[in-house]
C-alpha cells in the first residue's frame, strides 16, 4: 500500500527549531517529487515547500518559510525532511507531506495524489 | 504569485442536492487546476486534476469543469460523506503551488 507518515512534531518555544520526517512506502521514492503543506489553526491549507525528485533536483519555498525551512530527502532511506528554524506563533499548524507527480503523457497535469496524515507543531512558549 | 479564489467560503446543503463550488485564478492557469477534499484528521484527498479529470476511486457524482481563469467543482447528489471542506489549487506555476482557501459544505 502507498503510504505516506509524517514524525516529529510537537511543542516548541518560539525562536525554536524543530525536525519533522515523513516516511514513505509502497512506490519508488526516489522516483517522485515531494512537497510540504500545512494548515494552520482555522485557516486552509497551504503550501510550504518543494523538492524535485533524482536527489532533490529543483527546490522551492513559499515565502513565508523562506530563509528558515529547509526541506530535504533521503532516497535510500524513502524519507522526507522539514528542518523548521527560526519558528514563530503563525508556523503553529498541521504539517503534511504530499506526493507530487503528473500524468505521463500530453497534456501535463501535476497534483498531490498521496498525502500523509500530518504531524502537528505548535509554537508557544 | 497566482492567486486563487474559491467561493463560497461556505455553504449549507442536504443530502442529495447539487453543490457548486467556484475557483477563480489570479490570471490563466490553462488547465493545471486541481479539486481535493478535507476532513478533519484525515489526509487531504485528491478528487480532481487537469480541471476535470477524475482521480482514480473518486465517485463520479465530483465533477469538474473550466479552464484558463474560471474553474467549478459540483458534487451531483451530495451525500453524507461528503460533508468536508473542499480546495481548488493551480499548479501552473511551480515555484508556487497555492491553493484557494476553501469551502466548507455543511448541513
């Protein structure tokens, strides 16, 4: 079975880092492109970061993680990184990791078709 | 950045009625337009992608429809599992992959 399970959360002082991972099973990892989102206490969902797969070809952030997340992968361990630092109240949120990939002939679509159930952060001090 | 604007932000609906849920681009995202579903303590689900291309397992009373800028999701015959809160998201432009900021369907 695909699957996708986020770690790592939990409660951090503001100014604080926090490490989350998301594991993967069931598909070759190293074949796909990640991403991360997440949701904020009453608010939608939003997407935070990107890696291209091939050992992280292409990176990119919102700009409100610029500068202070960094998003990572382990092919040979099927494993997904968020180094979170620099964190603030407003990165208090629900963190998924998603599978990005496409249909495999023209046209081209690209969407998040496997999600995990995500790992819970909350910054307070 | 393109942004993306869903309406309405929420709507009241029975059991067997058709919902019709809006999305707006910031300006044309083709067809690189996608519809998911999210329930509280789940995962997010994809339901649609290329603006009307139906996710595999996905029950076919989720539709969708548009293109360029104007995009709709219906639900044909609501049902009680799909009470949730539903996001259209643009992946055009891949530096920024932003989603609209949802709709929630409730009794």
């Amino acid at each position: 079975e695909v699957q996708l399970a986020e770690s790592g959360g939990g409660l951090v002082q503001p100014g604080g880092s926090l490490r989350l991972s998301c594991a993967a099973s069931g598909f070759t990892f190293s074949a796909y492109e990640m991403t991360w989102v997440r949701q904020a206490p009453g608010k939608g969902l939003e997407w935070i970061a990107y890696i291209g797969g091939s050992s992280g070809s292409g990176i990119y952030y919102a700009d409100s993680v610029q500068g202070r997340f960094t998003i990572t992968r382990d092919d040979a361990h099927n494993s997904l990184f968020l180094q979170m630092q620099s964190l603030r109240a407003d990165d208090t949120a629900i963190y998924y990791c998603a599978r990005y990939t496409g249909t495999f002939s023209p046209p081209y679509y690209y969407y998040m078709d496997v999600w995990g159930k995500g790992t819970t952060v909350a910054v307070s001090s | 950045d393109i942004q993306m604007t869903q309406s309405p932000s929420s709507l009241s609906a029975s059991v067997g009625d058709r919902v019709t849920i809006t999305c707006r681009a910031s300006r044309t995202i083709w067809n690189s337009l996608n519809w998911y579903q999210h329930k509280p303590g789940k995962a997010p689900r994809l339901l649609i992608y290329g603006a009307s291309s139906v996710q595999t397992g996905v029950p076919s009373r989720f539709s969708g429809s548009g293109s360029g800028t104007d995009f709709t999701l219906t639900i044909s015959g609501l049902q009680p599992e799909d009470f949730a809160i539903y996001y259209c998201q643009q992946t055009f432009n891949l530096p920024s992959l932003s989603f609209g900021g949802g709709t929630r369907v409730e009794i």
